[in-house]
C-alpha cells in the first residue's frame, strides 16, 4: 500500500476515544513504518468519544474523498435509558433530570419511533462540534455559556427497535440515517415522544457505506495489519 500517494483505511473505533485520538495513532505508526515525518491523514466522519464503530481514514491524495465519503448513509445501533437525561445526551455528563418512565413500554416505544422516519428537523447537540459564532458549541458550553442552536433539516431512512428491558427502561435501536444526523438528538426527541426522558448509554456506527464494522480492523490489531500492508 502507498500511504503517500493514498489508501483508505477502514478502523473499529474504541470507546472512550476521539476519533482525532484515533486517526494520530494511525497516523503516527504509519509515519514511523514509512520513514516520513508526518504522512497526511484524515478522517470522514466524526465519532463521539464514547461512540465505538466505523471510522473511515484517508491518506495522502486520498484525503480528497473525504467530502464524498462523508455524504454516504451510515447504520448505528444505540442503546437508550428511558427517565433520565443528561446534559449531553449520553454518558459523558451525569444524570440531570428524571423523569416518570413507569408507563414507558415496547409497544410505546416502537409507536414513537414511526414519527422520526424520513425527513425531519433536529436540533443538535449544544455539547456539539457545530459551530456558534466561529467557535465549536461544546468549547462554549464548557465554558457554561448558554448555547442556542437551531432545528436542522436531516434524514432518517429507517429505526427500529431491536430490544426493550421493561424492568430497566431500556431499549435498544437500529438507525440508518444521512449527513448531520445526531443519535444523541434523537434519543433525546424520542424520550419526549413518549412522554419521559431518555440518553444515551452506548452508541456503535455499524457501517458507514459499503463499509460494515466487521471489515475493519480495531486499533489493538493495526500494528500488526500495517506490518503485513507495506511488507
């Protein structure tokens, strides 16, 4: 393989990583393997830290599909808490509110879903990388500045619920969406559309395009799999 010239790489995120942490460990091993000083990678499509799954990483001239690779469809499995929310919509932030969850069930739950197939407005994240007056929304949140954002227009193609633990309040669902779509958002829409709270306390992208979670290689293995991709 040319890391140079250009390669995509396809690599299982880890939980509690950035996708940024991900790519400069790439990055940095691809460099050292190859004699250069700092090979050019990027990466399309962000993962959360706590998100695990597909994350797709270009190389040299290859860093130029980017854009296109970003605009693919993506399929996720996500596994919700109902009656509660944090102030991320996942596990980064403790528990903020609570809220009744009693009378949540799977019939409800998998009604609710209905609601968000196709095209629909979503406001972000304000613990988000979307930018607010020149600075990403999460910087000024941590900062405990109130962050605004506006409803954005995005594509939900299918949702399912896969599982739902009556005792724990706890579901798990399949979505196959577009570009800007936030699962953290979306958990948190569908815990008001049953009348609770809910967040997020796993999050795995399981494909990301052609590109399924079981074809790429996890961080733990990728020593060995660039030994065997330049020799």
């Amino acid at each position: 393989m040319n890391f140079v010239e250009g390669e995509i790489i396809h690599i299982n995120k880890p939980y509690g990583m950035s996708s940024f942490g991900a790519l400069a460990y790439v990055r940095t091993r691809i460099s050292k393997a190859i004699g250069v000083k700092r090979v050019k990678v990027g990466h399309a499509g962000t993962l959360d830290p706590l998100a695990t799954g597909v994350l797709i990483l270009c190389t040299g001239k290859a860093t130029k599909k980017i854009p296109t690779l970003q605009y693919h469809s993506k399929e996720y499995t996500a596994t919700l808490q109902f009656g509660a929310t944090t102030a991320s919509y996942d596990m980064e932030h403790p528990v903020n509110e609570t809220y009744p969850a009693d009378h949540v069930t799977e019939e409800l739950v998998r009604k609710a879903l209905e609601q968000f197939k196709g095209d629909i407005m979503q406001v972000p994240p304000s613990y988000s990388a979307v930018h607010v007056d020149g600075k990403r929304a999460y910087e000024l949140r941590r900062k405990d500045q109130e962050v605004k954002l506006d409803p954005k227009p995005v594509h939900v193609d299918d949702i399912e619920l896969l599982w739902f633990d009556p005792e724990k309040k706890q579901g798990q669902i399949r979505v196959e969406c577009g570009k800007g779509t936030y699962i953290r958002s979306l958990a948190r829409d569908i815990g008001r559309a049953v009348g609770s709270g809910a967040y997020l306390t796993q999050l795995c992208r399981t494909r990301l395009g052609d590109i399924r979670i079981e074809n790429c290689v996890t961080l733990d293995d990728f020593p060995q799999w660039l030994d065997t991709a330049i020799n």
